[in-house]
C-alpha cells in the first residue's frame, strides 16, 4: 500500500473511534433523561399515610359492628314473655275468694261475727237468762249451733277441694316459666318469668292463708260449740232443779180413796 493511502485509512479509523466515543458518551445521557427519578422518602410517607387511613376505617367498621351488636343485644333484652299466667292465677285466685266469701253461719267480717257469736254461743250463766231458760230454747239453740258447725266444715273442705284442684294447673305453669326464665334471650324475658314465678308463689301462699283461717274457723266453730253444749247442761239442770228446795212430803188421794 503507498503512502496516501496508508494515510487515509488512518484518518477512516480514527472518525471511527471518535464516532463510537461520542456514542458510548450519548448513550447513557439519553437513557438516563428517559427513567424518572423516584423520592423514595416521599413514597414512604405515602405509603405510612395510606396505611393509618386504613387502620382508621377498619377501626370504624369495628365500632360499627359494636353498636349493631348491642343494638342487637337491646333488641333481645327488651323482647318480651311470648305468655303469661297471670289471668290463670287471677281466675283461681278469684274463685277461692268466691268461696271464702260464701262463708255461711259464721262470716268472716269482725263485726257480723261478734254478732253471730252472741246469738250463737249465749252466756246461759249471766243476769239476763236466769229464769228465763226453756228446753224448746235450748234445743233451739243446739240445732242452730250444730248448723253452724256444719257449714264451717263444708266451707272448709271446699276451700280445700279447690286448692287441690288447682294443683295439676300450677305445676303445669312452673314448668313453663322455669323453662321460659332458662331459655330466656334477654333480661326482659328473665324478669318476667321471674315475676309470674313469684306471682304463682304469692297465689299458693294466698291460698294456703285462706284454708288456714277456714280450717281455723271451723275447729273454733266446733270448740266453741263443745263448750256451750256444757254451758246448756248446766242451764237445764238449773232450770230442773230451781231453787234448791227439796221435796216436801204431801198426801195424795189415788182412785178415789182417802188420804192415809
């Protein structure tokens, strides 16, 4: 190769180099103006803001879901006893009190018994009945005790027959509230079957009362006329034996005949 064109081949190669220096300098300047650059602190705090935001609504939901419970939770303490037994307790309870107040002889009011007892149960012994006691009177008198007597028993057993036929009923209503206050789905249910429980104990112990004072009533009854049966003895044997005076021998002419 001659000289001239050694020396255009040198001068090709070296546009060349400088071609491929400017490139490898562009290069990277180009890229680099093409890819933002990125604030990493910025993005932390989004990211620290996005995640308070959603701890705050989570937060939220909860306290929602909180007030929808007791929400819930007010709705089934005010749910009321789907039954009661107060019309049942006030039906029997009604009709004892109709049998106590048919009390028959001797009544249960203070002053019509005060007044009865005076004409059923005479001081025989006093001022106002001496001399003026007969047999038809006190016979009278037994006959009219002994009735009141027997009305007292029968008021008694009557009393009697309608506590025990109340029984089955009664323990037909514990069982249903003691199952109401054990499966109750609220305080109000709670409440309530306790108080027609205690309603249903009062009724027992109401009635219990009643056939004590009848009970009570007809064993006075009875007592009262045992003592004025010995108060009538001792009326009559007075009136049979008067003054005291005793018998005084007098003749007494039989058949006709004379006098011995």
């Amino acid at each position: 190769m001659n000289r001239p064109a050694r020396s255009r081949h040198r001068q090709k190669k070296i546009v060349s180099m400088g071609l491929i220096a400017v490139l490898a300098i562009a290069v990277p300047i180009a890229t680099q103006a093409a890819i933002p650059v990125i604030d990493f602190s910025n993005l932390t705090q989004n990211v620290l803001t996005a995640a308070r935001t959603l701890d705050e609504v989570n937060n939220q939901i909860a306290q929602l879901q909180q007030g929808i419970s007791m929400l819930e939770n007010q709705a089934r303490n005010l749910t009321a006893l789907p039954f009661s037994v107060l019309s049942q307790l006030q039906s029997s309870m009604g009709q004892i009190n109709q049998l106590m107040g048919q009390a028959q002889s001797l009544a249960y009011s203070v002053q019509q018994v005060q007044q009865q007892f005076r004409t059923l149960y005479p001081n025989y012994q006093s001022a106002g009945f001496q001399g003026n006691v007969t047999q038809a009177s006190l016979l009278a008198d037994a006959n009219a005790r002994w009735q009141a007597s027997i009305n007292t028993f029968q008021q008694t057993m009557d009393v009697q027959s309608q506590i025990v036929a109340a029984i089955p009923a009664d323990q037909a209503d514990l069982s249903s509230l003691v199952t109401a206050s054990q499966g109750a789905v609220g305080a109000l249910q709670a409440i309530q079957s306790s108080n027609q429980l205690l309603a249903l104990q009062s009724r027992q112990l109401s009635a219990t009362q009643d056939l004590i004072a009848a009970d009570a009533r007809a064993q006075a009854a009875n007592a009262m006329q045992n003592a004025e049966v010995r108060s009538a003895a001792q009326a009559e044997w007075q009136r049979f034996y008067g003054n005291g005076v005793g018998y005084t021998f007098a003749p007494v002419n039989l058949f006709g005949g004379s006098a011995p």
